[in-house]
C-alpha cells in the first residue's frame, strides 16, 4: 500500500473562547471570518472547512474534501457529512446570542441524499436560524456540491447558556 500524509495546524482554542466571550455571536463569528486561517477552530482545520459569509441567522462553510476524509466504500465518512452540518447549524445560532452565551447542540438529525466524494468539492455547508427562544434555538443546514447539487440536509436544536450560568 502506498502511504499518504497530510499536516496542518489550527489556532489555540482557549484564546479564540477568550475572544468569543468578550463579543455578540455574530460580531465574533464575523471576526473569525476576518481572521481567516489563524480563527480557524480545530475542528475546521482537521476536517478542512472555513468560514466563508456571516450574517446574522445564517452563515455559510467551504469544505474541501478529499481522500483523508474516506470511508472504506470510497466515500467522504457521514460523521464528516453530519460535522460540517451540525457546524454551520451551530454556527448559524451563534450569530444570533449575546456575549458570553454557551451553548450546544442537543440533537442533530440528518439526511444523506447523494454520495460525497472530492470531486464534488469544494462543497458549501449552510446554516440557518429557524427558530431562537430564551433557552434553545432551531437550526437547519444543507449540504451543496459545487454544482449546487444538495447533498444532504439537517436539522438541530441548541441548548443556550445565558452569561453567567
């Protein structure tokens, strides 16, 4: 078998947090669009997605995929389907929350349409607020190719922790 390798690097999360703690969701989603590769999470450096548009409600990830990210059928793993869902989902709530708010996803639930593989890449992971109360918000997100064929579909709920609790 022929060996492959991949290197990258990511930001330190615990100063990205302290930055995240002091701004609105949107004015520090928008700042990590700004900062490019050194906002980047950890997560969107292991997997290979950035931010590319931040408004409030919605936000929009470029994923490029490629071999790494394969099941044994040839196929981009649906754990990395359902991260770049569950991220733009996320991401889209966290646009909407005041400083200092937490939260998490409390359920995710997905649709595989078509296959994901690197030749449909670079795909567009979209976030959208459906629905945002006091403690949780709703939150759909879809998954595009580059021919703006949908991949796949979610839908989540967040649990929100005000400032403080």
């Amino acid at each position: 078998m022929e060996d492959r390798t991949r290197t990258y690097s990511w930001a330190n999360p615990q100063l990205i947090d302290k930055l995240g703690r002091e701004m609105d969701g949107l004015e520090f989603t928008r700042q990590l669009l700004l900062m490019g590769e050194q906002g980047r999470m950890p997560i969107a450096s292991t997997l290979g997605f950035r931010l590319e548009e931040v408004v409030s409600g919605r936000v929009v990830l470029i994923g490029e995929l490629g071999e790494h990210l394969y099941n044994v059928l040839g196929v981009v793993h649906g754990g990395v389907t359902a991260t770049l869902l569950d991220t733009a989902a996320a991401s889209a709530v966290h646009t909407t929350v005041p400083a200092g708010t937490r939260y998490t996803s409390l359920d995710l639930s997905v649709r595989f349409l078509r296959p994901v593989v690197s030749e449909v890449a670079p795909v567009r992971a979209i976030g959208t607020v459906l629905n945002r109360g006091r403690r949780t918000a709703l939150a759909s997100a879809e998954l595009r190719d580059s021919a703006d064929r949908l991949l796949a579909t979610a839908t989540s709920t967040c649990m929100l922790f005000p400032p403080g609790a």
